[in-house]
C-alpha cells in the first residue's frame, strides 16, 4: 500500500487501524452455513490451484515424512493432523493437513487413506511420528512396509542407531514439529469456525512460501563463503550445485577436509609418515605417523 500510495507518510491510516478494521470484518456474520462456506472456499482454492503446491511438494520431497497432531485449535474442538517433510533449503514443508472428527484409530485411517489419494497413492520411504499411539497403530497396519521411527526430544543427545540405516532427511527429532506447531499457534484459536480455520491454514502456508522464496533468491544472488582452503574449485561447484543452506551443512566437513595438504610422503619399516603444511600457511606444519595396518595414527 504503501507503495502504491508514495510513501508510507501518504497513508491516511496506521496498521493499527487496519487491524482493528480487519478484526471488525471477521466478526461479520455472511450468509450460508459455516460447512457450506468452508466447501466454496476449498472450490475456489481448487480454480486457484488445480495441481495443489503440496502435492508437487510431495512428489519431489516426500521421500521422508513425519505425521503430528495438534489438539482444540478450533472452535469445535478438532484435532488437526500435519504431515512434513524438508525441502532442498533444509526447511520445513507442509504435505498436508487434515481435520479430524476425533482422535480414534480409525480417524488416522480415514486420514491416511485421504492423503494417499490425494498424493496419487505413492508411498513415502520412512516415516517419523512423535510417538501418538493411534498414529503407530495406522501406520503399523496400512504402511507396515514403511519403515517407522520415533523422533527424540530436542534435548536428547544420546546415540542414534535406532534411526541407521534409513534416510529420515533430518527429521531425527521433535524440532521441526514443534516449530509448525508453534507458527500455526499464531495463526490459530479456539474460537475459529471451519471456513476461518481453513483460511488461517492457508495463510500458515503461504509464510512458508515466502521463507522458501527468500532462500531461492539467496541462492541465485548471492555466493557463499568457504575460507582459505585448497579446495576452491570444488567449493565453486558445490556452491552451483546446492541450495545455500545445505552447502551450509556441507561447508564444515570441506574445510577440514581442505585444511592441510601433504608435502611428502615417505616410507619407514614400520610406518607411513606424511609431512603436511597448512593451506595459505606454509609455516605450520604437522608430521603424522600411520602404521601399517592403519590403526594408529599419531
């Protein structure tokens, strides 16, 4: 608005007062029943956006997913259903949501068996759910074949071979979860009908979009910083290769793969002995002894 106006000073109002003018309009009460708005409003979200974002979503990142539910986050005191999985910048994405009559196995089922059809029925490879009895007990009987893990807590820092073997894309623990959860806290109340709830998820949506969009334009306008190693090359093409965030994950491990290189290399009876010298940094220098059979390393 202000743009369009020349100038913030131009507007004849302050965002207070918009506010105040949007939670008047909201308290409005419009013709027709609250089911009835809530199917037109999904029509018109179906003439929006015939193929579905979250369905592209899925098709590209829904190799990993994690089911969480919130509770009383209506007026009717609904469970609502999430299903998450990580984009190609390391964020949360939304699959889908799902509004439940009640928190009843059956309830996950019908839920499950919406979301398959909607999502073509392909299957995700693993699963990751916040430990829900009547979620296990879904996914145990209609996706046995996929396998399932509990995230652990935030806090936890234990080992984690109760999630080897699989590809979770990092959905090892509560975090990302909790993080929805807490956005769509803002967004939502238990005073919200069915066609208002719907458009506050949309709107929970939509800010996941613009993060994505910012991190795409990261990406594209600006290069990431490695520091001084002999790998700038292969930084060069990382950083064309990955979005910046995950060349963020992998910039550590390139740094110390990057940090010394090796001068010499010689040959004792009972060693390997490899002289090296820091990158940039001739003047700093290690000499490492390797026996044999590669179990000792000083």
């Amino acid at each position: 608005m202000a743009k369009q106006m020349g100038g913030y000073e131009k507007i004849p109002f302050t965002s207070k007062d918009l506010y105040n003018r949007l939670s008047h309009a909201s308290k409005v009460e419009f013709i027709g029943s609250n089911a009835g708005r809530a199917i037109r409003y999904l029509e018109h979200k179906a003439d929006e956006d015939p193929d579905g974002r979250c369905r592209s979503d899925y098709e590209t990142y829904g190799h990993a997913v994690a089911f969480d539910s919130t509770y009383k986050t209506n007026s009717y005191g609904k469970s609502l259903l999430i299903c998450i999985g990580t984009n190609n910048y390391y964020r949360t994405c939304i699959l889908g949501f799902a509004i439940l009559d009640n928190e009843s196995g059956n309830s996950y089922k019908w839920a499950r068996r919406a979301f398959m059809e909607c999502m073509g029925g392909v299957l995700p490879k693993t699963v990751v759910t916040d430990g829900d009895e009547a979620i296990v007990n879904m996914l145990e009987e209609l996706m046995d074949d996929v396998p399932h893990r509990l995230c652990l807590p935030n806090w936890y820092s234990g080992t984690t071979q109760i999630l080897r073997g699989n590809f979770f894309c990092g959905m090892t623990t509560t975090q990302r979860s909790e993080g929805i959860n807490a956005m769509l806290k803002k967004k939502f109340n238990q005073k919200l009908k069915l066609y208002e709830f719907m458009r506050a998820i949309n709107m929970a949506s939509s800010l996941i979009r613009q993060h994505e969009a910012k991190d795409e334009y990261i990406t594209l306008h600006t290069s990431p910083e490695l520091g001084k190693t002999n790998l700038s090359q292969i930084k060069d093409e990382l950083a064309n290769l990955y979005t910046r965030n995950m060349f963020y994950k992998v910039r550590h491990q390139l740094l110390k793969e990057g940090r010394y290189m090796v001068k010499t290399l010689s040959e004792e009876e009972d060693a390997l002995i490899l002289k090296l010298h820091k990158y940039a940094a001739e003047q700093v220098k290690r000499h490492v002894y390797v026996t044999p059979e590669r179990d000792l390393f000083v």
